[in-house]
C-alpha cells in the first residue's frame, strides 16, 4: 500500500514539505501503486519481472537473459518514482535477495531514469554480488563506463537498508549523502556527492533496480524490498 495518493508524479517537482506529507509504499496490496512507473528493457522483456505480493515487491532476471544497465545498454528491470520534496529523505529496505555472481540490487537516482549513456542513472547504492562475496557500492554513469566511486565489503547476512539524504532542488546544485544500514536506526555513510559540478539532475526520479551482467554473463537474481518511504525532512 502507497500513502499518500496527493501530489506523487513522475516529472512534476513539488514540495510537499509545508504539507507534511511524505511518501511510503510498504507493498502490502499485491498491487502495484499508480505512482510508481515500471520499466523491464529497452530491446526485451523476456525473463523479467516486477510482481508486489506478501508484503515485498520483488524484481528479477531470470539466468542467460540481459538485465544490463550502463553506458551500452538498458535492460535492467526497475521501478521509480518523481520526489516529491527538497531537501528529502528516501528509504529502502531489501530482506531478501537471492544472487547469481556479479548481479545486484539497490536503490537508485536518475535524471533519465527509462534512458542509459552518459549519466543515465547518476548515482546508486546497492549490494553486489561477486563470486560468493558481498559488497555495497556507490556508482556513478558515465560516457562509456561506470566509476565505483565507494565500496564496502559485507557479508550475507539481510536484511539491508539504503538511504539517500538529498539537500536541495538538484537543479541547482545539492548534496546527496548515500547512506547504508543492517538495522534501520544506525547508518553508516558511504560517499557523498557535493555540488552541482558532479551532477545536475533537472526533473529526476528514484527507485528500486535488479542488474545482472559481466563479460557476457548474465546470472540469475530475484531481490525483495519491503519498503520505500521518502520523506520531506532537513538534510545534516
């Protein structure tokens, strides 16, 4: 279930904050919230999948099929949203993920969120799997390849939170603090993009996204998120 159903549309910037109102999703109707827009590849569908049942909402890629999403291609299946306020708070909770090596899974910002090339999506946090060992990642497109701008080894264990403090209306200039957590109450803060030097992002979007592919390798992965909130809230 999708709270509230005012003012959330993709491509539209509007502050809510005077309002008090925030966004939550917690995924618990088995159907999809209007707000949201789905996207499962540009050139194939097939094998993907975008399903909200028992409380999660679940992305997938099934194996040998391209869920790949970087300067070349766009075949990742995922789900945004517009943000509705600045500064914000935005949240997500992943409890369940099963991962084929170099698949991941996490929360993302963009400012051409159904696109890819230079800067399609602009920044992400997400947990990675590599050859049986985790890590969470920040990354950032670019013209032709991704930079891992941070990274951090983890282990196994979920579920994990991903959080994105964003200052200030992106067309401007804002910091984005990306943030991660294995409790919900204690984050850790992993990189920070400060000025609008690193990025501008006009009408952008944000949302939840499954990614598989490495050397022509293209695993299987189904990760589970039982929630996103964004929120209308002073950016430290």
């Amino acid at each position: 279930m999708a709270y509230p159903q005012i003012g959330i549309s993709f491509g539209s910037i509007q502050n809510l904050k005077g309002l008090g109102l925030e966004f939550k999703d917690t995924f618990s109707d088995s159907s999809i919230h209007w707000s949201w827009r789905q996207f499962k590849g540009e050139v194939s569908q097939e094998g993907k999948s975008i399903v909200e049942a028992s409380g999660c909402l679940t992305l997938g890629i099934a194996a040998t099929k391209d869920g790949l999403w970087d300067a070349t291609k766009n075949e990742a299946p995922r789900i945004f949203t517009g943000i509705i306020a600045y500064p914000c708070e935005i949240i997500a909770k992943l409890i369940a993920a099963t991962q084929g090596a170099r698949t991941q899974a996490g929360l993302f910002i963009s400012k051409s969120p159904v696109s890819f090339g230079s800067e399609a999506y602009l920044t992400i946090i997400k947990r990675r799997a590599i050859d049986g060992t985790y890590q969470i990642q920040v990354i950032k497109s670019t013209t032709g390849s991704d930079i891992i701008l941070a990274s951090v080894n983890t282990t196994e264990v979920l579920p994990l939170w991903f959080k994105m403090r964003v200052s200030n209306f992106c067309y401007y200039g804002a910091t984005i603090y990306l943030d991660y957590s294995f409790d919900g109450v204690h984050y850790t803060n992993l990189y920070n993009f400060q000025g609008w030097l690193e990025f501008t992002l006009t009408q952008p979007g944000v949302g939840l996204f499954v990614m598989n592919g490495w050397n022509a390798t293209y695993n299987a992965i189904s990760a589970s998120f039982d929630f996103f909130r964004m929120l209308p809230k002073t950016v430290t």
